[in-house]
C-alpha cells in the first residue's frame, strides 16, 4: 500500500490569515511585540511550545511557558467567529480521488492539535477521508519523524511506499529522518528555496500535480513500477 501523508496548514487549507491575528492578540495578551509576519509564517508546522521558544530568539523576558494557552484562546475565539480555513484549490478534487484508489491510503502529520483537525475534516465534510491522522497531541514536534514513523506503523507502509506532502522545511526534514519520501508544494508558508535546502524530492506548484510526482517519488524507489 501507498502512503500519502499530508500535512495540513499550508498544504491542505490555507490558514495564515487566522493564525496571523491568533498570534498578534496572544502576544498583546500578554503585554509582549508580535513578530513580524513572515517570522510568525516561518514557524508553521511546529508544535505550540517549539514555535514559540523559536520566536522568543533567546530572550529570557519572552513568556514562552505562557504563550500556547494565549494562543489557543485567542485562535478559538477567532475561529469561532470566522469562516471556516479554506482549502487550496483543488485540495478537495484531488483527496477524493486519491482516497478511493485501492492503493493508496491517505494520512495526515500536523502540528495541530487532533480538535483542530477534526473542526477542519468536519468543515469540509472530509471525516474518515485520512486512516491515520498524527497530531501534536501523540508525537514529537517537527521536524522529529515520530509522527510518520507512527503514521507507517498504524497502515503497515513502508518508508519507500511513502509520501510526505508539506510546505514547510520541517515537513521535509521530518520526511527525510523517517526514511520516507518528501514532496514540497510551493503554494504555502516557507520559500520553495527552504524546502530545496532542506532536501525536499520534489516539489510541485499545483495540487493536481501532487499524485503524479508522489506516485513518481514511489517509483523511483522502486515500490511501483515506473
């Protein structure tokens, strides 16, 4: 079987907008400057505690012990007050094709937590699309590999049958240390050039070219047949 992993913010739905304001009232919560917004993209993908020790640049007055909780109420009460993140274009299409494929199992590695990725599924009316979902709340933050590792572990995949997508070098790195192949997309939060330098296989610039170069990546390892 086939394993393709996706990532979720920045990859599946495009979510800067409300993880931008989230961040910005977490950090006037708490009496403290926000970061920039491109510094605050650049740690997409981490773990709420591993995000905010990166933003604290060291700083001992920076409260990252308090920033997560800050941000998680912040980030609800804008969720709940918006939209729902919507997908990419043509997200949706591709998953529903690749999802009945006898083939190919779907699984999702995010740094979200699983209440967030159930709101989303259930938004876009995508519940039971994905056999295996890891979240911040059972592994390591990126770019440690637990989360594919377990993901491989749950559907029997071996790492050469499977695909990490992501827009993040710490997808890509987390592919990488897992033994699984890594397909960038161009579309999301990090530089196709970050995601170059951090050894992506591939990278592709529209979601409907994302089955090809994953089942391309595949063969090339020899799982498929070219």
């Amino acid at each position: 079987m086939k394993l393709v992993l996706f990532d979720c913010d920045g990859t599946l739905v495009d979510s800067q907008h409300l993880i931008v304001a989230a961040m910005r009232n977490a950090h006037a919560a708490r009496g403290v400057a926000p970061p920039a917004r491109e510094r605050i993209l650049s740690v997409v993908g981490l773990s709420l505690p591993e995000a905010f020790a990166v933003l604290s640049a060291g700083d001992p007055a920076y409260p990252v012990a308090a920033m997560p909780e800050a941000y998680k109420l912040a980030f609800t009460r804008l969720r709940d007050s918006e939209p729902p993140e919507p997908m990419f274009p043509a997200a949706r299409e591709v998953l529903d094709a690749l999802r009945v494929r006898p083939d190919v199992i779907l699984g999702m590695a995010t740094g979200k937590a699983r209440r967030g990725v159930d709101r989303v599924l259930a938004a876009h009316r995508m519940e039971g699309w994905f056999a295996t979902i890891q979240t911040a709340d059972d592994a390591p933050s990126k770019p440690h590999p637990a989360m594919v590792l377990q993901a491989m572990a749950e559907v029997g995949a071996r790492p050469e049958d499977t695909v990490v997508v992501g827009d993040t070098s710490f997808d890509i790195a987390m592919a990488r240390a897992a033994g699984a192949s890594a397909l960038g997309v161009s579309w999301g939060y990090h530089p196709v050039e970050e995601l170059t330098r951090a050894g992506a296989d591939m990278l592709v610039d529209r979601f409907e070219e994302v089955p090809g170069a994953a089942f391309a990546l595949m063969a090339r390892r020899g799982a498929i047949s070219a």
